[in-house]
C-alpha cells in the first residue's frame, strides 16, 4: 500500500513540474514576443505598424500662409437705393387708349411716344375751329380795309379783331389737345410700371405710366454727428447689394448743411454709376464709407481667429504642431482682418481645423500623409524592418514572403532552425533582404508613391486597365471608398505591389 502511495506521489509531482515548466515556456515566449513588438513600435501581429497609431492622433488642418495687402478702414450702413428722377407720367387729355406702344422695362427718350388716346373727337373739332377762326380772319381783314379809308369805325373795327384773336386761340387750344392725346416720355428712361390697358377712358391728370432715370442711382445714408468730419463731396464709397458678391463704387454728391436734431445725423447723398444695369431702385444695400485705406498691412482670414476672453488668437502651424498666438487686431475689411502684432510675414496660419486645438497639439495638413505613414507604407513595401520578416518566422521558414513585403526585417526566416527546415527559406530571406535593403527599389518606389499627390498616384496608375477596372468595382461595391483618401492610397499600393510581383513571378 505504501508503495503504491509513493508511486501516485511521483507521478503527481512529475505533472506539477511538466505544467510549470509550460507556463515558463509560455511566459518566456510572451515576454519575447512583447519584446520583439516594443522593438518594433507596433500592436502583436502588426509588425512594425505603431507608426499609424501615433498619426492617427495628428488633425487634419488647413493652413494659408500669412500675407500683406491693402485694407480699408470704413463707415458701415445700410440703405435702400433710389432713382434721381422717378416721375408719374400723366395723360394731359381725356380720352380711349386706342394704342399702347411701350411696356414695362423698355428703355424711351425724351419725347418718345408711350400711348395713344383716340383722336376723333379731337380733329373734328380742330377742323370745326379751323373753319371758324378762317371766317373771322376774312372779316378782320376787311375791316381793317374799311377803317384804313375811314368808312368803319374803329370801335367796329375793335370788335371784329377780337372775335378774330378769339377764334384764333380756340384754334390752338384745340390743336394742342389733339398733340396730348399721344402721351410722350418726359424725359430718358425705364418704364417702371404702366397703368393703362388698351380701350381704357382715361381723364386729364391721370397716371398712366412710372418712369424712372436709373444712371445714376442714390443711395440716401445717415452718418452720426461725430463721423461726419470724416466726410466729403467725391469721396470713394463701396456698395453691395443682397444677393451678390459683386461690389460696385460710388461717390460722396452731396452733405446736408443740418443735423437731424432727432437721430443726431447728417444726411449724406452718394451717386452711383451702374454702367452694367446691374443695380435697380429699392435694393437694399450695404455702403461702406472709406475714410482711410491701410497699404501693405499683414492679413489674415477672419476664420482663422479663435474669440477669447483675453483677446483674440490663432494658430501656427509649426513642423507638425500647433502654436498658440495672441494678436493684436487693427481694421478690418469683408474677410480680411489687420494684425498690428502678434505675427510675421511667411507664418503658415492655421485656417480650417483649428476649433478646439490646444497650445502643442499635433496637427498635419489635410490630404498630404505624414512621414511615420509613408515609412510605414516603405516598410510593406519591402523596406527595412517590414512585416516580411514576422510572416517568414510565421510560415515556418518556408521562404513565401507572402505579398512580396520582405525586408532586411525578415530575419525569422533565415534562423539556423528555419533553414535547417527548408533550404528554400535562406534563398528567401536573402532575397528579401536585398530588395528592401536595396537590390531592388521596392520601398523607395512605395515611398515615392506615398508622398504622391492622391490624383497624380491615379493617372500614374490607371494607365493600366487592370487596376482601373479593379479600383472602379471598389468604387461600385463600397461607395464609401471613393471619400477615403487613406484606402484608396493604400488599395492603389496593394495593386501596384501585386503587378509587380506578378511581373516577377512571386507568389501573392
């Protein structure tokens, strides 16, 4: 019985120590293989992937480098334009609009025909007139015969030449209403509104016709008692209208000699020339008053100004950082804003991006990719320490450095063990590392090609079909694709390297 006890003892004792000695294998093995990846700078089974990692903290920014130009300092208000002239056009007789010769928008001269009243009525009694005023002008003139000889009397003779003047003035009268039956233009302009219709009964002093003289237009503006010393006749104002980015130029025609005693304004009358027929009466407009103009200043885009308690800043971009900057602001003008102090010429200022940035933060310019990305990409593309090596250790040493991605790195593959298993290994190993150390330009093309601009990588590549045809069936079956400038770089380097190891005759 003892000595079946001691027998059950050993072969316990023997499992304790088997067991242990695994968990120490396991653990040297894990602690190698922590190693191995500390070395490496990446996640296990990224092998030499922790370059991403660190990038993907970096935000995208915009950056414009800073600048000097002219800036204007300004007096902002807001008006309504006005035509000089906008006059009622009346009918001057009574009558029926027989014709309507002009509509709203036309262009007329001074004088031009704009309707025309029916003239019936007015010529018969013209001609009645006519005939009446000829009568009396014969007996005024025999009358005048009889006084010349002394045989009528001039009291008599009175009397017929006024019956003859009377006539006579009944005559113009009624010559002059048949001219006013056809309405005319009073002076150049557009028609702005008409009133009418044909067959209408229109009676004198009605309006028939608006018309409006828009060259030039006014813009009627009240500047603050404190301000008009600034003011003067010919002074530069710039004009925009809602609705547009176009902005046109006008001129200071006239300053009121009082002040408003209600508002404590002046009013000030600026004429603007619209050449372009672009501006009409009533549109609401902005007018900027220029009182100085500031050359050569430093600017920056307003939207690059962060609003603080203490003022306000902006961004530097500063070799992958970014740098916090107060500034002192001058004037400022549309998008542009003046910077008295705070920046230099030549400082690239952060645009886009910079809401919620701090003082240091990483930063990288949008769609450019940064330098740990691009040795990432050179690694896999066969450069020195790439993701060849682990995959030669993890075949076992059986010499397939997978999609071609082997390096100096590639090490595993060529352990005494591993070559020991297959001889093809050492071959691999060896070529491995001599095109990623330099045998073959492998990671310098992969580098070239991911410093390349995103468009020019795709003309350069789609001039083959294959990878055209491949990248547009992406495009179709994963319409996110075509957003993702960071997978398309990396599927257009994957199908590069398989072309070329398929020119080469590698496995895949």
């Amino acid at each position: 019985m003892f000595k079946r006890f001691g027998m059950r003892k050993l072969a316990y004792w023997s499992i304790a120590l088997a067991m242990a000695g695994t968990l120490a294998c396991g653990g040297e093995e894990e602690a190698e293989e922590s190693a191995a990846q500390n070395q490496r700078g990446g996640r296990p089974g990224m092998g030499g992937m922790g370059g991403p990692a660190r990038t993907g903290a970096s935000i995208p920014v915009e950056v414009k480098t800073v600048d000097r130009g002219n800036i204007a300092a300004t007096l902002l208000t807001y008006t309504s334009l006005e035509a000089e002239r906008h006059v009622d056009v009346v009918s001057r007789t009574q009558g029926l609009v027989k014709t309507i010769l002009v509509e709203e928008g036309d262009r007329v001269e001074e004088g031009q025909p704009l309707a025309q009243l029916d003239t019936d009525v007015l010529e018969l009694t013209l001609q009645e007139r006519e005939v009446n005023m000829n009568s009396l002008e014969s007996n005024y003139n025999r009358s005048r015969e009889l006084q010349e000889q002394e045989l009528l009397s001039s009291q008599e003779f009175e009397q017929t030449k006024f019956q003859y003047e009377a006539a006579r003035t009944q005559y113009e009268s009624a010559k002059l209403q048949l001219a006013y039956a056809t309405i005319r233009s009073p002076f150049s302009g557009i028609i702005t509104e008409r009133l009418i219709e044909v067959g209408n009964l229109v009676n004198a002093n009605d309006v028939v016709f608006r018309t409006a003289d828009l060259d030039p237009l006014l813009a009627r503006i009240h500047v603050p008692e404190k301000d008009i010393g600034q003011v003067r006749p010919g002074q530069s104002v710039r004009i925009n209208v809602e609705g547009s980015n176009q902005t046109h130029t006008g001129r200071v025609a006239r300053i009121s000699p009082i002040v408003d005693p209600q508002s404590g304004t002046v009013k000030v009358t600026v004429e603007i020339r619209d050449r372009r027929g672009t501006l009409r009466p009533g549109m609401f407009t902005t007018v900027n008053l220029v009182i100085a103009i500031h050359e050569e200043v430093l600017q920056i885009e307003k939207k690059a100004l962060v609003a603080e308690a203490e003022g306000s800043y902006a961004f530097l971009f500063q070799d992958g950082t970014a740098e916090k900057r107060l500034l002192e602001i001058g004037i400022a003008e549309g998008d542009y804003v003046e910077v008295l102090s705070g920046l230099s010429d030549g400082d690239s200022i952060i645009t886009v991006g910079q809401e919620g940035l701090r003082n240091g933060a990483p930063v990288r310019i949008a769609g450019q990719i940064p330098p740990t990305a691009e040795g990432m990409a050179g690694g896999m593309d066969g450069g020195p320490g790439g993701m060849g090596g682990r995959t030669g250790g993890a075949n076992g040493g059986t010499g397939d450095r997978a999609t071609g991605m082997g390096g100096a790195g590639s090490e595993s593959a060529g352990t005494p063990a591993a070559q020991e298993g297959n001889p093809g290994a050492r071959g691999a190993a060896m070529s491995g590392a001599g095109e990623g150390a330099g045998g073959q330009p492998g990671g310098t093309r992969g580098n070239r090609m991911m410093a390349m601009d995103l468009d020019q990588m795709k003309e350069r590549m789609f001039q083959n079909p294959q990878i055209k045809a491949a990248y547009d069936k992406q495009v179709e079956e994963d319409p996110a694709f075509a957003d993702d400038e960071e997978r398309q770089r990396a599927f257009l380097i994957q199908q590069m390297r398989q072309m070329r190891a398929q020119r080469g005759g590698r496995p895949q």
